[in-house]
C-alpha cells in the first residue's frame, strides 16, 4: 500500500479549473518533486491533501485511509504535516513558542492543555529541533525579529515537532539566500533520512531536481508526466508546458 | 481609609466618603474580573467579542429568577447564571466563528442587542420594568444581601484574584501558547493540529461563564435589574476597553484598564457630571481617544516598549 495517493481529484473555483483530475503516487521514504508553471494547480493539491479545501472529485488516501471531510487539524493528526507558500509562522510568539505549538494534539484536552506547561521531554524535543536548524541562539526572540530564511527554517521545525509522516512543502526555498538554502536542502535530506516522506513543490529546478528520487509535473490541473528528474528535464511535455509550443523555425 | 481631604471634617462625611470609595473599589474590582474574562476569549484567542453584556444580564437573571422563583440561593444561582451565559456562548459559538475578525465582532453586538431586546419584551423577566431583589430579606448571607458594603467588597477581591490567578495559568500553560497561536494564524495553528474551534469555544464558554457569575454578583450588588441596566452596549464596550487600554493579551491589562479607566469615569463625573449635558462622557472619551493613540496596544505594550528600548543601545 502506498503512503499517499490521490485519484481523480477536481477543484473548481466558480468557473475556473483548479484541478482537472490529478493523480500521483508516493512510497513511504520517497522524496518527490511536483514542478509545473504557476497557475498549474500545486498549490491547490496541497490544499486538498491538507484537509484546507475539500476536493469536487477524486479520492486522497493516506496508508489507505481517505483524508476527505476532515478538517487540517486532522490531516495533521494523521500524520501530514505541510509548510505554506509564503512562510506561516506565529510572529508574535518566541522561536522556542513556535515550535511548542507544534507539539503532538492527539488526544489531547483543552483540560489537560490548560493544566500545565509543556512536559520537559517535549521542551527538550522542540529545543533540539531549534538546534537542528540552527536557530538556538535565537529560542527567545519573536519569530517577527527572525529573517525571512530563518523563519522557513522555524516553520518546518514547528511542522517536525508533530513527527509527521508526510511532508508537504510547498517551494520551501522561495525567497531564502543562497547559504541558507544549502541548509536548508541538507536538513530536508536528513529529515528524509530518518524516514519522513516528503513532497515538495518547487520552482528551483536545480534544488528540486537535486533533492528528488521521482517528480510529477502538473499544467492546467492535470498530471502531465512522472518519472526521475533527468526524464522529466528532457521531456517535451514538460517543456512545453513552461515555454509554449516550439516555433516553426526549429529556435528555442 | 476614611480620610477627608481635609482630615477636618466631621464624622459622618468621612463615612459617606468610605461608602463612596468602597463603592468605587468594587467596580473597579468587578472591571477586573470582566476584563480578564473578555481577556481570555478577546486578548488571548483573538475572538472579539462585543456582546459580553448578554452573558452579564443572563447571569443576573438567571440568578434572580431562580432567587424570586424557586427561592434558590444567589450562591447556587450565581453558578447556574455562570452555566446559563455558556451555554448560550456555545450556541452563538456555532455559527460565529465561521466570521472572523470584524465580522465575528459585529454579530457578537447584533447578538447582544438582540438578547437586550428579547429581555425587554418577555413577560416573565419584568420587561422594562426590571426585577426587584428581596430587599425586606436584607441582611441574608443565605440570600447574599447586605447592607454594608464589605461584604460584596470581599466576594468581588476573591473573584478577582481568582480570574486574574486563572489568566496567570493560561498564560503559563500550553494553553496560552495555543490560544496566542489561534489568534495570531487560524489556518497555520490548525496545519499544527490545533483545533481552532475547540480551543476557541472553551475560551468563549469560560469567558460567558466568569461573565454570567459577575452578573449574578451585579444584581446582588445593586438589588435591581433591568435589561437597561445589565445588558446595555456600553457595558460591552467597557469590558473590551478595560483589557485593551490596559493591555489585552496580558495578565496586568485588565487590572491596569480597570484602576484607571474607572476611577477616570468617576473623576470626570464628579468634575463635569453636574452640568446634565453629558460634557463628562465627552472629556471621557476624548481621554481615552487620546490615551489610545499615545499608547497603541496598551500601557503593558508602552512599557515593554520603554524597557527593549533601554535594554537595546541605539546604533548610529
């Protein structure tokens, strides 16, 4: 049984196609790629898969289990846990706060939420995770007062603390300087490492195409190729998708 | 306690000048618990409620219809107006918090004026004509009528630190983070596996029930209700401006709101209230518009303000 799949799933918006019928695939310990042009419907997959929107059509299942008409808090409990688009961190509260935030909800009563704080082992856990991504020396400071890189940081060390299954990322580079993107990559590999699987969207070809073992490619709502990178790289499909249909003249 | 400005004057003045200020006290002290409940609902979970004062008049009537009706005790009664107020803030629970921000705050007023309204016409509540509470009984533990003040006075303090000891909880446990969380990203704190409804219906419920007990207490203050008196808008405006002008969202706000905007209240009534053209409610809210803009956030929020600005050295 696969980890993830989703089948046929269709997302309209009024009259606009969001998703047309998407279907993929993913392994427990796969790290996969979903490329394609903005507009292509990615982000909405995610959506979908997070429990954010509730699909027109298809079926999302996770280890066999369908994630549809659950709520993201769910989703999560479940086992998936996604970063956004632009970074969703809580700005007010302390990088260490962030992270506790994330802490396990399962089963958890507002009773039991209100009678203590977070239990040492937890602190420890979400310390540790601060440490991972390098952000110690900053457990105390506002995560407003962090840069834009070391909040995506933040954000997935909040997701981590929820030991998800299932990572969905969507374009966890966008907007990160070069030296934290490196980091970043190394973490994400080392977090596949320890056996979460990852899903992520990403516009950094280079990133993307260097992190995956598989990759979809998503246009107009609907999977329009799968396979490893390098096939995805020369695939007239996907090219197409990107850059328009070849001209006459044989140029590009 | 009893000091005249003067510390001459007779002593009967100094008396009234006691009842006065012990008077005073117990408002103050009521503004604390209403602020630190709308604090845990309004400054915590971030669910701006303007209709606070439904929960105060169903606490209050709650309890003087069960103490006029059925003879029950205003300290049993106290508990059922608090159980009452949530019940109703759990049914405006369900289909407010699909509103968010200004929307949740606007049909929260609607629904306050609404229950005023309803409160106005029904038969069995008084209408406009209010509830006396059985004065003749007074003093009554029992009934918890007194002549004197202290008594309130003590009932009040106790709920007040009690509420403020609750809020320091809040702030300590994983609570509060998960609160603060909810109030600052709904859609990010639910990725988490917070569940945003749950955590914000307990607060709202919580929050009505301190709310409905304070009105309890209200009645047994004053002996009289009416829906004029204990559900009126400006009681709602009043329990969000406490904990904001002090500081929402904190432990100290709502103290600080309440020992400065009451006794503020009380002053401009003494200096401008005499001229019956309302000239008090005006330098009022005009200390308060001014207050606002010179702090925004809260005195809580200046002074964390004042404190990073020392603790950083400015670089040139």
């Amino acid at each position: 049984m696969s980890l993830l799949e989703v089948s046929g799933v269709a997302k309209h918006f009024g009259g606009l196609t969001a998703l047309a019928g998407v279907d993929i695939t993913v392994e427990a310990g796969e790290i996969v790629g979903l490329i394609g042009p903005n507009g292509s419907g990615k982000t909405t997959l995610f959506h979908c898969i997070a429990g954010a929107l509730a699909p027109d059509a298809g079926e999302i299942r996770l280890s066999g289990q369908s994630l549809l008409g659950v709520g993201p808090h769910v989703v999560c409990a479940r086992g998936v846990g996604r970063t956004f688009q632009l970074v969703r961190v809580f700005p007010q509260l302390s990088a260490l706060d962030n992270v506790l935030a994330g802490q396990s909800h399962r089963a958890e009563s507002v009773a039991a939420a209100f009678s203590g704080a977070s239990r040492p082992e937890v602190k420890r856990r979400a310390v540790a995770l601060l440490d991972f991504m390098g952000l110690t020396d900053h457990a105390t400071t506002p995560a407003s007062e962090l840069s834009y890189g070391q909040q995506r940081l933040l954000e997935l060390a909040t997701v981590l603390m929820g030991e998800p299954d299932l990572l969905l990322l969507d374009e966890p580079t966008a907007g990160v300087n070069p030296v934290l993107v490196d980091r970043l990559l190394a973490r994400l590999r080392e977090i596949n490492r320890r056996g979460t699987t990852i899903v992520l969207i990403e516009h950094n070809m280079e990133a993307v195409m260097g992190l995956s073992s598989r990759m979809y490619a998503l246009a107009m709502g609907r999977t329009i190729a799968e396979g490893t990178p390098e096939a995805l790289r020369s695939n007239p499909t996907v090219l197409e998708s990107y850059f328009g249909p070849p001209r006459a003249t044989g140029r590009r | 306690m009893a000091h005249s400005p003067t510390g001459l004057l007779p002593d009967r003045r100094r008396h009234d000048n006691t009842i006065y200020y012990e008077h005073v006290l117990i408002v103050c002290l009521l503004y604390v618990v209403l602020g630190q409940a709308w604090n845990l609902v309004g400054g915590y979970a971030g669910q701006w409620s303007l209709g606070h004062a439904a929960f105060f008049g169903l606490g209050a009537y709650t309890s003087t219809l069960l103490l006029l009706r059925a003879n029950v005790s205003p300290w049993l009664g106290m508990v059922a107006g608090g159980l009452v107020a949530a019940a109703i803030a759990c049914a405006i629970a369900f289909p407010c918090f699909k509103l968010r921000t200004h929307y949740f705050a606007m049909a929260t007023l609607a629904i306050g004026e609404t229950v005023r309204v309803l409160f106005l016409a029904f038969d069995w509540t008084g209408g406009a004509n209010g509830l006396v509470l059985p004065v003749q009984r007074i003093p009554s533990t029992r009934d918890m009528l007194w002549a004197d003040k202290e008594p309130y006075l003590l009932i009040i303090l106790v709920m007040a630190i009690a509420m403020t000891l609750v809020i320091v909880q809040v702030e300590r446990s994983r609570l509060g983070i998960y609160l603060r969380a909810i109030n600052q990203d709904e859609e990010a704190a639910a990725r988490l596996g917070i569940d945003p409804r749950r955590y914000k219906l307990a607060a709202l419920a919580g929050s009505a029930f301190i709310t409905g007990m304070t009105g309890t207490f209200y009645a047994q203050y004053t002996t009289y209700i009416d829906p004029f008196s204990v559900m009126p808008p400006m009681l709602s405006v009043r329990m969000v401006l406490v904990p904001v002008f002090g500081g929402h969202g904190t432990v100290a706000g709502p103290i600080i709101g309440a020992f400065a905007l009451i006794p503020l209240s009380e002053a401009v009534r003494v200096f401008w209230g005499g001229r019956g053209i309302g000239i008090d409610q005006v330098v009022y809210g005009a200390i308060i518009v001014g207050l606002t803009l010179w702090m925004p956030g809260g005195v809580v929020a200046l002074w964390r303000r004042r404190r990073r600005a020392r603790l950083v050295p400015r670089v040139a």
